[in-house]
C-alpha cells in the first residue's frame, strides 16, 4: 500500500490523466463529426455527379439517335435497290454501312436503358402471372435463334408452380438476353430453360443451361460489367454491344432479385435468375 502522501500524488496524476484524455476524446469527436459532414457533403456531390452522367447520356443518346435512324433508313432504300440497282462492291459497302449504323443504334438503345434506371424513369409495372406461361412465350421467341443455330432449345417446368407478381416484361426480358446469350456463344449441344420453385424462401430461380465456351471463374463478376466483352476477337465475331448483362443486373436488382452464374470455361454456362414470388410495391 503507498503512504497517503504516495496516494495522494497518484490520485492527482489519474485525475490528470483522465482530464487529459477526456480533452483527447473530445477532439477526437469533433473531428469524426466534421469527417462525417465531409462525407455527407461528398456522397451527396456524387450522386449530383451520377445523376448528371445520367442525364447526360439520355440527352446524347437521344440526340444521336435522330441522325442514325436517318442513315438506317438510307441504307435500307439503297439496298433495296429504290434508286437504282446497286453493283455488287456498293453492295458490300452500304451493307458494311448498315450493320454498323445497327450496332451503333442498339448500343445506344442500350445505353438509355440503363440511363433510364437509373434515373429512376424505367417504372415497374407489376401483375400476377404463371412463370410456364412466360417461359413457353420465351422459348417461342427464341425458335427464331434455335432454328439459325443446330442447338436444341427445351424447357423444363415442374407442374403445380404458384403464379409470380413480379414485372412480366421485365422478368421477360432477362431470360431472352440469357437465351439470346446462350445461343451466341454455343456452337453445338443444347440450351435449356428450367424453373425452380422454393417454398421455404418463397423464390423463383429461372435458369438458362447451355453447353457452349463457358466463363472462367475469374471472369464470373466481369461479365456483369458495363461494355465488358471477355473476348475481343470472338465477340467481335458473335456481335452484341456488352450491355445485356449489365442491364439484366440492374433489372433483377428492381425486381428485388439477382442473378448467378455456374461456368468453367469450356463446360459451358448457366445462368439462373432468382426472384420473389411476390415482388413488393417499394
Ligand atoms: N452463355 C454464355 N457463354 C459464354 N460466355 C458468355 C455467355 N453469356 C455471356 N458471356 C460473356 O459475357 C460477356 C458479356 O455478355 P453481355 O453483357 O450479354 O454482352 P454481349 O452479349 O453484348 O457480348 C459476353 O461478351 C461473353 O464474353
Ligand atoms: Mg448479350
């Protein structure tokens, strides 16, 4: 035990410390608090930021889509031979022109989509629906694809399954691109459309199978990235924009779902979209 004189000195260097550290916490408050307005005012700079992108890009995109439309209808009088037969080389180059005006115009279509989500202009419309019904809607779109291709394209629906409130065109949507996607990059084998239903979770997992090129694991976030192609060369030769993922992400996130992705490269690929059954009004 210290002497009471001991005591005493001790007392008042614990009562200083503690006045020290007390002082020290204050300020260290006062500096969270004035860090923490930095970043109100930051993220709220960046959102100004986003939605300015945002309208931007609708604006731009509107506006080039006038001129392209244009040339398109243009080209197509040009191939159509209205004023005068093309030679075969005038041929080749007016289509060049077309394929590429065409590119142009989805990419740019695309790109309003995803402007219009995020800016909140892109509203959902909901209904009560049966998901065998959309998918038998799917699969006959994609005939079209299937015929072109010597894939074989089935579905397989359990029977039974309660209907689904979601956004029919939306949900729609996804599973063409998937499908659209599937065709794309399979040379031969099959693509499939299956549905799952699971009552604990209440959800819907649509997936579309094929047995195409498949993802490498590294590649399984890329993919949903925006204008993200992994392969310049064989995307160069199969089209497409690289927006149709990105805007399926999006759309799922509206539709309070997501999307996954089972793939190893050359084992082909599926992709499943899971969904409420009930999608809630926000
Ligand atoms: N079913 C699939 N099999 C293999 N690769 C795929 C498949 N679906 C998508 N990918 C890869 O993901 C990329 C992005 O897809 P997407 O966003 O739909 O763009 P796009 O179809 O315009 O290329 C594709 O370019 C391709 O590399
Ligand atoms: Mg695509």
């Amino acid at each position: 035990m210290a002497p009471p004189a001991g005591r005493a000195a001790l007392h008042e260097r614990l009562k200083r410390a503690s006045a020290q550290l007390e002082a020290k916490i204050q300020i260290a408050t006062l500096e969270l608090a004035e860090q923490n307005e930095l970043l109100q005012r930051q993220s709220a700079e960046i959102e100004r930021a986003a939605a300015a992108k945002s309208q931007f890009m609708a604006n731009v995109s509107h506006e080039l889509r006038t001129p392209l439309n244009i040339v398109l209808g243009s080209t197509r009088i040009l191939l159509q031979g209205v004023s005068g037969a093309l030679s075969e080389a005038q041929k080749r180059n007016v289509g060049r022109i077309d394929s590429n005006a065409r590119h142009l115009l989805r990419t740019i279509n695309e790109i309003l989509d995803i402007t219009r989500i995020e800016t909140g202009r892109m509203p959902l419309r909901l209904s009560t629906f049966a998901v065998s019904d959309l998918v038998e809607e799917v699969l006959a779109e994609a005939e079209l694809l299937s015929a072109r291709s010597r894939l074989t394209l089935s579905s397989e629906v359990p029977k039974g399954l309660p209907r689904m409130h979601s956004d029919r065109e939306k949900v729609k949507r996804i599973v063409l691109h998937f499908l659209s996607n599937a065709f794309k990059f399979t040379r031969e084998g099959r693509v499939i459309v299956q549905v799952a239903y699971r009552a604990s979770s209440r959800r819907f997992a649509i997936s579309v199978a094929d047995t195409g090129i498949g993802i490498s694991a590294t590649d399984h976030q890329r993919v949903f990235e925006d204008f993200r192609q992994l392969d310049e060369s064989t995307t160069r030769l199969y089209g497409g924009t690289g927006l149709g993922l990105s805007i399926s992400r999006r759309l799922a996130t509206m539709l309070d779902g997501r999307i996954t992705l089972k793939s190893a490269l050359g084992e082909g690929s599926t992709f499943t979209l899971h969904l409420p059954r009930r999608l809630a009004q926000a």
